[in-house]
C-alpha cells in the first residue's frame, strides 16, 4: 500500500474518532438539557475554535514535516480526551443534566479543544496531496480525501448514537482513547518522503518560521478572484452554521437517537459513491464551475426537505448534499493546490480555513436562541402556524423547518450572484493559466 493510502487509512481512523466524540456530545447533551441553545451553543464553540486556530494551525503545517504534525494531532487529542473523561467521572451527580453547569461546560470545552486538535491533519492533507501526487491527478486524489473525511464523518453518526445509547459519554471516551493511541501509533510506522520531487527555488530566500500574516495575503492577493472564492466558501459556510446547530434537533424530533444515528451511517455510502466518481472523471476542466453547481443544487435541496415533517424526505435531502459536498471541497482544493505555491500552502488552507469558518460560529450562536426563543413559538402558536400552519405544519420541528428553507433561499441567491460575478470569471482565467506546479515565491 501507498504511503498516500496509508496516510487516508490514518485519516480514517482519527477522523472517526473525533467525529463520534464531537456527534457524540452533541446527541448526549440534547438527550440531557433538551436544550437548542445547548446544540447550537456546541457548534459556535467548535467553529470559533476552527476559525482562530485554523491559520496558527496552517503555520505549523507549512514549518514542520507533515507525518509528525498528524502524529502530534493524536498525541493532543489523546491527552485532552483524558482530561475531560476526568472531569466526567469526578462531576458531582446530576450536573451535567443542567445547561447553567460548570461541570457541563468544563466537559464540553476540553472536549471540543480535542476534537480541534485533529483539525489540523485537515489542513496538512491537501498538502501532502500537493507533494505525492502528479497535477493532473490531484483533482482524482481529492475525491478520496474528501471520500474519507465523509465516510469517517457520516459513520460515526451510527458508532456515537449506539455508543450514547449504550453507555453515554462514558463508554464514548473510552473508545476515543483506545483509537486514538492506534491512529498515534500506526502513523509513526508509515515511510513518509515529504520531499515530493517538488523544487524549490533556489533564489527564493528561506521561510520564515512564523505565521506570517502578511506575506500570506499578498500570496491570495496576487491570484485574481481568489479571495472572491475563499468569501463565498464564507458565505456557504455562514448558512451552514444553521444546519450544524439545528440538524441533530430536527433529526431527534423525528426518530429515536439509535434511528438518527443509523440513518446518517446509511447515508454515508452517499460519501462512497461521490469518491468513486470523482476518482473516475475528475472534476472536468473547470473544478470552480462544478464547486457553483454543487452548490446551487444542494442549497435548492435544502429548500425542499424540511417542507414537511418527513424522515423520508429528509433523508433523501441529506443524501443528496452529502453526494455532492465531496465536489464542492475537492474543486476548492484542486484550484488552491494549482494557484499557490507549495511552501505556502498550509499557511493558505489555514487562511481560508479560519476566513471561511468565522462567519459560521455568528450563525450558530445566534440561531440556537433565534429558533428557540422566534421561530419554535412563531410556528407554534404564532402568526406562521396562522399563515402557513395548514400545509408547512406547526410546532417545535417546524420553527427549525423554516429556519432551514430561509437558509436554503439564501444559498442558492448567493451561489446565482457568485456564478454572475466578474471573480468567478478572472479565478478560472488564472486556474487554466497556472502552471502544473507552482513555483516558490519569495515570503
């Protein structure tokens, strides 16, 4: 096996165990407080944490060799998974059923610093793609890295709901510690050549092992209409906080926290066949057409599932976003990877990582009380159950409903102004004009 492949088997591993951590809390604390506010509160701090750390995290990438980046990731993650099952087990009985508790949120803090920790093997892998793998394969490699990411996502749905059933957040952590020690171990058996064939200038002074703010953003500046695409990646992902704080909510309204878990691991085989596909055609010659058209399908989806209570139709919405999300992340990797030079590229992915993640915590903070405390009584008892009550429904499950279908009417507006602007045009320009690989530029 390829050392490429073994490094996604790796991923896999990590990813499922942070996933199943991070599903985990998030089902365990609604099941305890029965608290959106206690959800959505999760989700701000998870990308809050994304948005500040992701450049620092990209800095460390770019200075250091990647195989100890990742084995360091585990190493994090392990030591804070022990803490906080520490701080689980000395809670005093009953604390953690309380949204005002100190031990509550002590447990969700460490938590959620551990789950961060592995955030940076996100950022180090499209890297390492960039390294090992010939550019007009890089779109195909991509395919697979977004395959494993969704597949270690989607299935841990199924491991946390059972594990939270099972044993709650007890039986969780153990489990987390005991793959987490295996994901640290087996990365330091693989043989990693980081050197890539990939050269570097020899005129292009040393970089400086810093993060360097500046220097990276005249790297995105000097690429016409990158920013423009690491705004809508902002955009998007300013409409996903919505779904991150209000998905589980409406799902457990639905079934049964074993259900929800279930459906989410049947609906991961929807990451498998996206990675098939990619892998066999690519993404065509234009991977920022194809991340448009994603988007614009999938945010019309979210239009229509949540247009009544329905399991079924919600599951076929899910299925369809995660088909395409694959798309949409490996055509922004493609393009990145082709555009920005390799000694920048983790400080890049960092950039765009904490831009496109700041806009997302705003929504989750803010919608967990918005829907609770406006939507859920606007559609229950309120003016909506009046106006529309009779066919869209009325109750708790529908106020998270309407919250969707005005995030899905703003996606797909956004994703139709983006595919009209003059960004859109001048970023393909540079991508067809780039060279197969970029070539070092002073810092």
């Amino acid at each position: 096996m390829s050392p490429f492949h073994q490094i996604l088997g790796n991923n896999l591993v990590a990813n499922i165990t942070n996933f199943t951590v991070w599903f985990a809390i998030t089902f365990w604390v609604y099941l305890e407080t029965q608290s959106v506010f206690a959800t959505g509160t999760i989700a701000g701090i998870y990308l809050v944490f994304t948005a500040g750390l992701g450049f620092w995290l990209g800095s460390i990438v770019d200075h250091n060799p990647k195989k100890l980046v990742m084995a360091g990731s585990s190493a994090v993650s392990f030591v804070l998974y022990a803490a906080a099952f520490a701080v689980l087990l000395l809670a005093p009985e009953g604390a953690m059923k309380h949204v005002g508790s100190f031990w509550l949120w002590a447990f969700v803090l460490i938590v959620m610093v551990g789950v961060i920790a592995g955030n940076i093997r996100a950022i180090a892998l499209p890297t390492l793609v960039t390294l090992l793998i010939p550019e007009d394969r890089r779109d195909k490699a991509n395919g697979l890295v977004g395959m494993v990411g969704g597949i270690g996502f989607l299935t841990t749905s199924v491991i946390s709901g059972f594990l939270v059933a099972w044993g709650g957040m007890v039986l969780t952590m153990g489990v987390a510690l005991v793959l987490t020690v295996l994901a640290f171990i087996h990365m330091l058996t693989i043989q990693l050549d980081e050197k890539g064939g990939i050269a570097v200038s020899s005129d292009a002074p040393a970089e400086p092992k810093r993060v360097d703010i500046a220097g990276t953003i005249r790297v995105i500046a000097g690429v016409p209409g990158l920013f423009a695409l690491i705004f809508f990646a902002t955009m998007n992902n300013f409409l996903g906080g919505i779904f991150m704080a209000l998905l589980d909510a409406y799902g457990l309204s639905l079934v049964s926290v074993q259900m929800w878990g279930l459906l989410f691991g049947v609906l991961s085989t929807a990451f498998i066949l996206s990675g098939i596909i990619i892998t066999r055609t690519g993404l065509g010659k234009s991977p920022l057409r194809t991340l448009l058209l994603v988007n614009l399908i999938t945010w019309a989806v979210c239009i229509v599932f949540p247009l009544q209570p329905s399991i079924w139709l919600l599951a076929g919405g899910m299925f369809i976003w995660m088909l395409l999300g694959p798309f949409a992340e490996a055509a922004e990797h493609t393009t990145l990877q082709k555009v920005v030079p390799l000694e920048r590229q983790g400080r890049v992915f960092g950039f765009a990582q904490s831009v496109e993640q700041s806009a997302a915590p705003l929504t989750a903070f803010l919608i967990g009380p918005l829907t609770e405390f406006f939507f859920i009584p606007f559609m229950t008892d309120g003016a909506g159950a009046e106006a529309i009550g009779s066919w869209f429904g009325t109750g708790h499950a529908r106020g998270i409903a309407l919250v969707f279908v005005l995030g899905g009417v703003l996606g797909v507006v956004i994703t139709l102004i983006a595919f009209r602007s003059k960004y859109y045009r001048q970023l393909s320009a540079a991508y067809a004009k780039a060279p197969d690989v970029p070539e070092a530029q002073p810092a």
